[in-house]
C-alpha cells in the first residue's frame, strides 16, 4: 500500500484539518484494496460539525462479468484454493510467485523461460519447480484442464 501523503504542501495539517486527517487515516486502515493495491481513506465534515469517514472496498467480478465459460468458471475455483496464496491473478506484487496475468499471451514463462503453453504449464502444476509445491496428486487431469482453461483468461 502507497504512503498518505498530507494536505497541504508543506506537511502540516492547520488545526480544523488534523481530525479530517486523522479520521480518514483510520478508515483508511479498513480498506480492501486486493486488486488496485491502493488503499483509500476519506472524510469530509458536515454542516453541523460531524465527521464521517469511510474506505475503498473493492468487490470481486463474478464469473458471469469476467465472461468465464463453465470450464473456466470451475478452473477459477482451483485457483483460488490451490493457486491463489502463492500467485496474483493480475499483478505481480504481493505473493511469493510470479503474477500470472498474461501468462499464456507471452511466448515464454517468465522465471523458467520456458515455453508458455498448455504442455509446459500443465507439467509445472504437476511436477511443481523451485519453490512451488507439485499437484499431480492433488489435481485429476480434468482439474487441470479446468484450471489452464481458467489460466488462458488471465
């Protein structure tokens, strides 16, 4: 997550704006930015003197937004459960593997160079490589062609 920066140019906040300040830091701790990797505070002052705060949440597509197939719908599945505490959907920060955002859209696979296709991928998820753990005795063979079905969508 970026920095706050202040509201004013030369870093300090006048009285009236320390608790604005102050408040939208706090929500700001409440966000849930998985996607964007930015997280949003605010708050504004009423009227009357109250101050309301509030955060960016970020919400998840369904498989009917992302146009997923039943196939890919399914292999989505498999990725957040097997794939997903290791490897970012559509970025390349945060997790301990690489992002596999445009995996197959590449000619090579980014840390092993190695072809980027059905064949190579599929052998990686079975046999696992460095530091990923093997699921060919977590996956059936249908589970997987489920997940690089998921995988083309990235």
């Amino acid at each position: 997550m970026r920095r706050a920066r202040s509201a004013t140019t030369d870093g300090k906040l006048g009285k009236s704006l320390k608790p604005l300040f102050d408040a939208a830091m706090a929500a700001r701790a409440h966000a849930y930015a998985p996607y964007s990797r930015f997280a949003v505070g605010a708050a504004l002052r009423s009227r009357e003197g109250g101050v309301f705060a509030g955060c960016n949440v970020e919400r998840r597509k369904s498989d009917a937004e992302l146009g997923l197939n039943t196939q890919q719908a399914t292999g989505r599945r498999i990725y957040d459960r097997h794939c997903d505490q290791c490897h970012e959907p559509y970025s390349s920060s945060g997790k301990k593997g690489p992002g596999l955002k445009g995996v197959f859209k590449k000619e090579y696979l980014s840390v092993s160079g190695l072809p980027a296709n059905d064949d190579r991928v599929s052998e990686i998820v079975r046999l696992g490589r460095s530091k990923m753990p093997a699921f060919g005795q977590t996956l059936d063979q249908q589970q997987l062609q489920d997940l690089l079905a998921y995988m083309h969508t990235l």
